[in-house]
C-alpha cells in the first residue's frame, strides 16, 4: 500500500508540463551541491595518518615558535622593567640622602642661630654694665 501511493505521488508529480522534470533535476542538483548548508570536509581529512600527523607536528611546532617569541618578549620586558626599578630606587636613594642632608643642614643652621642670638644677648648685657 505504501509503495503504490509513493509511486502513485511521483507519478503524479511527474505529470504536468514537459519542462518540469528538467527543472527538478536542476533544483535537485543546485541543492545537492549546496550540502543543505554542510560544509566539504577538510582536506586534511584525505590525509593518511602520518600525514595527518606530520601537519599536526607542523602546526605545534608554529605554535611552539610563537610561544617562544612572546616568551622572549616578555622576558625583555622583564628586563627592561627590573632597570628601571633598579634606577627608580637610585634616583630615590640619592634623593632620600639629599633630604637627610638638607635637615641636617636645616639642624645646624637652627643650632648656629640659637648660638649667635645667645651670643648677642651675651653681648648686649655687657655692653649695657
């Protein structure tokens, strides 16, 4: 019973105008090629597996030189970023002494004042017995 209506319904889809059966095949074949939106395997997929191999080391290999160059990279950074620190702490040392220095300058300066105002109330006393 099935396959007497399937036939019966390609039968009757086949009559109709004698350019029809030419169309469908075309539509057939257009959507066919299509791959009803699947895509062609990858080429590697025909590769045998020591060829599917060789393109794997090929492809780790790549990303290994790429690591290895951000590595490099990286580690010039690194560098660069450990001499500036070193200089950064230089430059704060020698400002961190030339601040002490100046207090202590500042210290003997407030000393030295104190001195010469006690000398010269030392002075004015005298001068006025």
């Amino acid at each position: 019973l099935f396959r007497s209506s399937a036939s019966s319904s390609n039968s009757g889809s086949c009559k109709g105008s004698e350019s029809s059966p030419t169309l469908r095949r075309t539509i057939k074949y257009n959507s066919c090629g299509d791959n009803h939106g699947i895509k062609p395997p990858n080429p590697e997929q025909y590769l045998t597996p020591l060829q599917q191999k060789e393109v794997a080391i090929r492809h780790l290999k790549t990303k290994l030189k790429e690591s290895v160059s951000r590595l490099q990279e990286r580690e010039t950074e690194i560098e660069d970023l450990k001499s500036q620190l070193s200089r950064m702490r230089e430059d704060w040392i020698e400002e961190e002494c030339h601040r002490v220095e100046a207090q202590l300058a500042l210290k003997e300066a407030r000393k030295e004042i104190k001195q010469l105002k006690q000398f010269i109330e030392t002075m004015k006393d005298r001068s006025e017995e």
